[in-house]
C-alpha cells in the first residue's frame, strides 16, 4: 500500500503488524496532518465478528475527547477492508521508562524508580484523569498497564488500547456492549530529527485470549467475574506501584502462580522497597490494591484527589514522611554550655547562656579528646572501604535498535560494533545522542576491539567473528591508511593507559606485546576462551574474561586478574556466583570502581586506594526488565554509559509470490515453532522466556508444557500427534531430552540413565525411534537412535563430530551437519554410508514435506536461506538474508510451516545505548 492514496489519507510507510491490525503511517491530504492508519488483517476482514469488534474499538475510543485518551480520528473502508484514523503521537511508552527504572539503591538495600516523586504524582494524575473520563461515559478500560500508557514529550499522558473495553449500563446507552478486540499500542520513537511511528505486536491482543494481562488483573478479573470501574482502579494501582517500586506488586513463574499471587497474597508496601516513598503515597496505592473491591477506591475522581492532595503537600513542604521525628539539638564538645529555664505559669521555655570558667587542665584534656577523636574518624576515612556508588537517571543515546557492543570513548564521541546491516561494523555516536554513523575501513568486516588512551587510533580485528582469531590494526581515527600491528592474531585486545604495551587474547592465551604488535610474549594460558582484557588506569593490573566452558553448552564466564610481568593470576570473584556469570569490565577514571556485566545487570567493585580496603562485594547498579550489558565510564566519570536490551520478536513467514516476510501465527514471539502431522496443532518456544507452549493453530487451547529455570528448545511431535519430544537447558547441568503429552504434565526424561549429549531429539516417521546427537563443541561423541520399544541405543556408523540430525519423511535419510558447520552430509541407511550434500556453511536444516529438499540457513558472509535438492544436489536461494535481523536463542532460527513456507523469527527487540549519571562518594 504504500505510495497510494486511500481516500484522502497518503500512504507512506508500513509501522508494523499484528494479530489484530497492520498499522502504516499516512498523510491527511485534507488538514494536513500524519496519521496512524489500522488495517483488519484480510482473513479478519472477511470475519463478521472481527469486523465489528473493531467497529466497536472506534466507536468506544472515538467517544472519549479528552486530552489524555489517544484520539481516533475516523473509521472507514478500502476495497473491502475496514480501517481507522488514530492519532500518532511523539513519546514513549510508560513501560520504557519503567524499564530502566528500580536502579538500586545501595544506601537503602532497595529499590527506587527513576522517576521522581514530582513527576510520577504528574504522571499519576493524568491517568487518573483519563480514567475518570473513561468511567464517566460507561467505559470500563480492563487492559491499564505501563505499555498501554503513553508520555509524549512534552510531558502529556495518553492511554491507548481499548480494545478490551466493556461498556457498563451507563455506556450502553450510547454504543452496543463491546466483544474482545485489541489495537496496538502507537507511538513514535522520542528524540528523532524525523520520528518514526511504530507499533509494539506484544500488545496487539488476539480473539479469544484472557481479557487483560496477567500481572495487572484485579482479583474479580482473575476470578471471570463481572466487572465494573473498581477493576481499572486496581491495575492502575498495580501500575503506580511498579511506579513506585521499579518491581511489580505480583510476581511467578507462571500465569498460575500470578493469578494465586493476586487473590491469595499481599504484596510488600511500597515503602519497604523504597524508603524514599511518602507514606501517604504507600496508603494510596494499598487502597487501590485492595482485593475487597468494596473496600478499594470506589471511584477514579476519589483517587484522583488523592494523589492531587499529596501533590499539593509536597509541593508546599508539608510532611508527607512515615513518622517525621525530630532529633534534638547539638550539644557542643567544648565551650559555652546551656542550661533551659522554664517560667512557672506561663507554660513557655527560655534557653539562657550561663557562663562558666574554664581551667587550662580542662582545656588541654578537651582539645586531647578532640584530637583522638579526629585521629580515629580520619583512620576510619583512609582504611574503610569506598562507599558504594549508585547510578540514577538515564539518556537514551541511540534510537536505530539494532545490537550494538559498546567499546570506547574519546570522551566526545561512543565508539561501538553494531549490527552490520549496512555491510559496515564500526560506529560512533556523539556521547550526547545522534545520529549513528560508521566509520569506513579497509574491510568491511572488521570489528572494533579498543580505543586508544588519546583517543586518535581504533584497535581493530581482520574478521567479524567473535569465535575467530584474526590480525589486528590500528586504524585512526580521523582517517589515514589502517597499520597492521606486526604479525599478532587475536579476537580481543586493549593498549595500555600510557599507549606502550598491548594485551590480546588468543583461543586460550593472553599475551602481551609492545603497542606495535612486536616482541610478543605469553602472559599466561586460561582453562578456556579468553575475552575483554582491560588495564587498570595505573597499569598495574590486567583484568580478563574467561568463558564458563567451551561450546554452547557452557554457562557464563568469569573475571580473572593478573600482573602485567604474569605473577599473581587469580579469580576476582570466586564463589560469587556459581556457575560463575560475569564479565566485560572497565574502571571508571578515577580508579575507584570497577564495573562490569553480569546476569543482565550492571555492577560495580570498590577498589582499594592508599589505606582503604577493597570491597569484597559487588553493589547492583541496575535491575528492571531491560538487560543491561556493554558498561563504559565516561572520561570526565560522571557519566555510566550501557546498552540496554529488550529482547523481542515476530515469527514471519516468507512468501516467495511476494519475496516479503509476513506476519505468521499472529506474529508470536517465537522460536523453535513446530507443527503437528496434521497441522492443526503447534508447538512453539516462547521468546526469549524459553517456555514450551503448545496450542492451536487458531489461537486456542493454549497450554504451557514447560517451567523456569530450564530453557526448552526443538519441539517435535510424535506421528501420531501424542507426544512432543524437545530438550531442555537448565543452569550449570548438560542438556536433557524429554517426551511429554500435548496435554500437558511432568515431563518424563527421555534417557535418564547415561553420560550422554542429548541435543536435538528427532523421531523416525514411524514414530518408533528417535535420533538425538551432541552439541557441536563435542567432536568426539557421535549420532545415536534410540528405540523407544527396547530401550536400546544404537551409534550411527561414521557420525563421528556430527550433530542436529534431522530423520527424512520416507525415513531413508538422516541429514546432519560437521561440527564446524560447514556444510551438510547426508546418511543413507541402505548403504551406512555418509555423503556431501552441501558444502556452504550452514545451520537449522529442516526437510521439506514431500522429502525432496533440505532447507537450511546459509551464514555468515552471505546469509539466505537456501535449500538443496537429495537427487542432484543442486542449491538454490530461496531468499536474502543480508538485511533481515534475526533473534533467538542462538540469534538465528529456521522452520518450516505445513506449507513448506520458511518461517524465521524476526528481531523487534530494541538494544540501544543509555547514559547513566554517575554519582560516587
């Protein structure tokens, strides 16, 4: 559609799609304005029920005119597909800002928001002023979440997405009750030259689904009661507690567990987490949490007087604290002492100076006294620990959302490795925000290790991938041909503070070499993959990453120390964290901290300074649903600059008519998707949860077959449509299989006795083996079937450092792939022989229906999907990958729907960098 004009509405450009609309931006050629349009996918528009649910959403969203309500222009049709007008608005999202939000405050051991009192009682009121309108004209939201409410930026409020709308008695008067329906959230990135308007799919609410989102649900919505106002006034409370918090009021491991958090228990008061809460802002929000809903806020103007009360309080300086006391006066060490007359009668006290001499002894005793005194806050000042540091505030730097490294700073400009979509890896951003641009060098593939201390060359490696070693060059900044440092290889490297010395990591090995590349030397070899090496600003110290274990079924890494001569190598944090989960560090300029990555946060280490001892414990710098990753102090340290990352994505499927990728299954988030023999049924990984779900392919009977803290991958079904077989990662063991019923139960183990790699289980067409392999990091185990009659393992001749075999329809073949994955071999039972099939790089082979072809992802120099044909061998793309960005698990995955159409998982996650303020004692 784009480029054309419907009605008088200018197409031009696609902002998203979901189960429940595609959205594109357009121009009102009549006023002149720009527009979100909504779009009924075709198959809904050709659904009477759909059709008038979403004729329903218009009208129950067009009936609000009020200033904090996203406005919907007008409803109408195009070549037999109905459409609405909606206001587009510049801004963000409620749950963005929430999700750099509950920084931790290691004063008070908890969480604070980022947002400051001020601006959440603003925030606060103008949803509660939305709301009231709302409930005013019979409208009854039953979907309030951070992600349905909009900041625009210049600070307004909008509530978005009544497609879960009921209409009360006083509503109906006016419009028919309203069926479940769903729009998405529509809004336009902040801080652009150009904003781009984007919808968020995650919320775009599928027919037949739960009404409302778990998290936020009153007690009588979990219950499938009926329903009136009260219940918006309970999610709105569940909201200003996240507000508050930077923690949900009601937290599981699953919808289940929620739901019993929501009815059976009480959540902890605001002000246990947040110290800095006002206690009357704490009874607020417990009102409006009540589970009684006779005993909550009965009305959005009652706790919208509430929260302008407070307001007014703060702002004038009245007490708003738990129990203000006051503490009494000084008494001084030495000098004029004081004695307090009360006047009999008159009920007043006078304090009256009596005045008093002082012996020399005295004085001399007392100035003793006072020395001690100094002496010993001074020792404690020099030997304490560094108090710890905390960070508050944030900057969003960039706004391109594609995965990005931070590197180094010059201290004007970000230095970074973002996703080569443009063919380039090297960027560099303001420090201050902007525009991305890339740096040009000799090759396109090389990628950023460091920057120098002066800030004028970058330190770069020969080849895109992490997993390889490659030369290393320095190649300035501001142009000028790159200089290959002598013959020296790595995949990470930094120079030293005074630019004479380089460290890099090789494989297992760290070396040290002057900043030349010449007169290399071995510091010391590592149990595994070395990474991040970083110098102390004193240059005393190497800090480095090693990598928990070799292949992808190791888990996390940890930090290692040692002295430039190669003495003293040790963990930095032993027993932290086990299996040990950290890496990625830098010091801040001072010296004073270390900061570093780990589990999705940021953290900071205290280091020892002349008397003063170092801490032992790291202090959580960040928490939230945003993982944080990249950490770089900023030259001048009062900036943290990090990336955060949201992951996310879209299940698509490539329509070789159109050559696009298009929304699939709603476009869940989703990989590892598989179909039953009959197609109407499909079992999916939940992304990047890594739950398995199975359900129908309409939506329903959806179930969950997995839990926490495993991360399930590969389900397959049995031919018979009764089991699924997948396996399963769980923190610091080996991979498991596991067989379990589509309808859900304990998942028995598929082979629990044995030693074995059991990756990747795959079923024979009869459905009485199934053929599992190892990871691709175990190049001695081999391929093995397991009859599930016998119980009795086989090895598959010749499978040596073979892994992800995949059983052929006719039950012929098996194909599988080398543990380099350079290309893929083919296994014929008649013969026990092994033969090429494919020699291209390639990974996620899937076979078609009829067993003719195998398709499989084509990486990393020319990403496709290809496929190959069994009799001749011969390959062909089927699409180009260069600008598709993929996620998953591993960052990529490939599956077939019952057509044989390719279906791959699409990244609408956002990474992006944020600037932190810095504040340390």
């Amino acid at each position: 559609m784009i480029g054309q004009t419907i009605s008088h509405y200018h197409i031009l450009e696609k902002l998203g799609a979901g189960g429940m609309g595609e959205v594109y931006k357009a121009e009102d050629t009549r006023l002149h304005r720009f527009v979100a349009l909504k779009f009924l996918p075709e198959a809904m528009a050709r659904d009477p029920q759909a059709l008038e649910r979403f004729r329903r959403e218009a009208q129950a969203a067009s009936a609000l005119n009020h200033p904090n309500i996203c406005t919907i222009h007008d409803i109408d049709e195009f070549e037999g597909r109905s459409f609405m007008a909606m206001e587009v608005v510049e801004g963000q999202p409620l749950r963005e800002r929430l999700a750099v939000a509950g920084v931790y405050d290691a004063r008070h051991a908890g969480h604070r928001p980022a947002l400051q009192l001020h601006t959440l009682l603003d925030l606060a009121i103008q949803i509660a002023e939305a709301l009231d309108a709302a409930h005013t004209k019979g409208i009854v939201h039953r979907d309030i979440k951070p992600a349905n409410i909009f900041i625009t930026t210049r600070g307004q409020l909008k509530i978005l997405d009544f497609g879960l709308a009921k209409l009360t008695a006083v509503g109906a008067q006016a419009l028919a009750p309203l069926p479940l329906g769903g729009v998405g959230a529509i809004h336009e990135s902040p801080l652009l030259d150009r904003p781009t308007a984007t919808i968020v799919p995650e919320y775009l609410t599928s027919p037949g689904t739960t009404m409302g989102t778990v998290a936020y649900m009153s007690p009588e919505q979990a219950r499938g009661e009926k329903l009136d106002a009260r219940t918006d006034l309970f999610s709105f409370g569940g909201v200003l507690y996240e507000m508050a918090t930077g923690v949900l009021p009601f937290q599981g491991n699953s919808s289940a567990a929620i739901f019993g958090a929501i009815l059976h228990e009480s959540p902890a008061s605001p002000l246990s987490l947040n110290p800095r809460c006002p206690a009357k802002l704490d009874e607020i929000i417990s009102k409006a949490l009540e589970k009684d809903r006779d005993l909550r806020c009965q009305t959005a103007a009652e706790l919208r007087a509430d929260l302008k009360r407070l307001k007014r309080d703060t702002t004038s300086g009245r007490s708003v604290a738990a129990g203000a006391s006051s503490a009494p006066l000084p008494v001084p060490l030495c000098g004029t002492a004081a004695t307090t007359e009360v006047t009999k009668g008159r009920g007043d006290s006078r304090i009256a100076p009596t005045p008093r001499r002082t012996s020399r002894r005295s004085l001399w005793l007392a100035l003793a006294g006072g020395l001690v005194i100094v002496g010993a806050m001074l020792g404690y000042l020099l030997t304490r620990p560094l108090p710890p540091p905390k960070v508050s505030g944030y900057v969003q730097i960039t706004h391109d959302s594609r995965p990005k490294i931070l590197v180094g700073t010059d201290g004007a400009r970000l230095f970074l490795n973002e996703n080569p979509s443009s063919g380039a890896i090297i960027h560099q951003v303001s420090s201050t925000g902007g525009e991305v641009a890339h740096i040009p060098a000799p090759s396109p593939s090389m990628s950023l290790l460091a920057v120098s201390p002066d800030g004028a060359n970058l330190l770069v490696a020969g080849v895109p991938d992490p997993q390889l070693e490659g030369p290393l060059w320095s190649l300035p900044v501001l142009g000028g041909p790159p200089r290959r440092l002598a013959s020296v290889a790595g995949r990470d490297a930094a120079w030293s503070p005074d630019g004479q010395t380089l460290v890099y990591a090789n494989a297992h090995d760290l070396f040290l070499a002057k900043a030349d590349g010449t007169e290399s030397r071995k510091l010391l070899s590592a149990p595994n993959v070395v990474l991040s090496p970083a110098w102390s600003p004193d240059g005393k110290v190497v800090r480095f990453s090693v990598q928990g274990g070799s292949g992808l079924t190791s888990t996390g890494s940890s930090l290692w120390e040692v002295s430039p001569d190669g003495t003293n190598p040790h963990r930095l944090l032993p027993g932290w964290h086990t299996p040990p989960d950290e890496c990625c560090g830098k010091w801040t300029s001072d010296g004073d901290y270390f900061v570093f990555q780990s589990k999705g946060n940021i953290w900071a280490l205290a280091e020892g300074k002349l008397l003063r001892k170092p801490s032992a414990q790291p202090v959580q710098l960040t928490s939230g649903p945003m993982r944080f990753s990249s950490p770089l102090p900023s030259k001048d340290g009062k900036k943290l600059f990090v990336v955060g990352y949201l992951a996310r994505g879209e299940l698509v499927r490539y329509d070789e008519k159109s050559g696009e990728f298009l929304p699939f299954l709603s476009g869940i988030s989703a990989d590892s998707v598989s179909f039953s023999k009959d197609g109407k049924w499909v079992a999916y990984v939940a992304y990047p949860e890594g739950t398995l779900w199975r359900r129908k392919n309409d939506g329903s009977d959806r179930i969950q077959l997995s839990s926490p803290p495993g991360y399930a991958m590969l389900p397959r079904w049995s031919p018979d449509g009764r089991q699924i077989a997948f396996f399963d990662f769980f923190p610091d063991q080996p991979a498991e299989a596991y067989l379990v019923s589509p309808d859900g139960g304990s998942p028995p183990v598929l082979l629990p006795e044995g030693n074995l790699s059991k990756w990747d289980p795959n079923w024979s067409p009869d459905g009485k083996k199934i053929v599992f392999g190892p990871d691709n990091s175990d190049t001695q185990s081999v391929v093995r079937i397991l009859d599930l009659a016998t119980k009795k393992i086989s090895d598959v001749p010749g499978s040596k450092g073979l892994f992800s075999p995949r059983w052929s329809p006719d039950g012929r073949y098996l194909v599988a792939m080398p543990d380099n994955e350079e290309g893929l071999v083919l296994f014929d039972f008649a013969t026990e022989e092994w033969t090429e099939l494919a020699r291209k790089n390639a990974g996620w082979p899937n076979w078609s229906k009829d067993g003719q072809y195998v398709y499989f992802l084509g990486w990393p120099d020319d990403p496709s999907i290809m496929r190959v044909r069994i009799r001749d061998r011969k390959l062909e793309r089927v699409a180009d990958l260069k600008n598709f960005r993929q996620t998953g698990y591993w960052g990529s995955w490939l599956g077939l729907a019952p057509d044989d159409s390719t279906l791959l998982l699409r990244d609408t996650g956002t990474q992006e960098v944020y600037a932190l303020d810095w504040e340390a004692p």
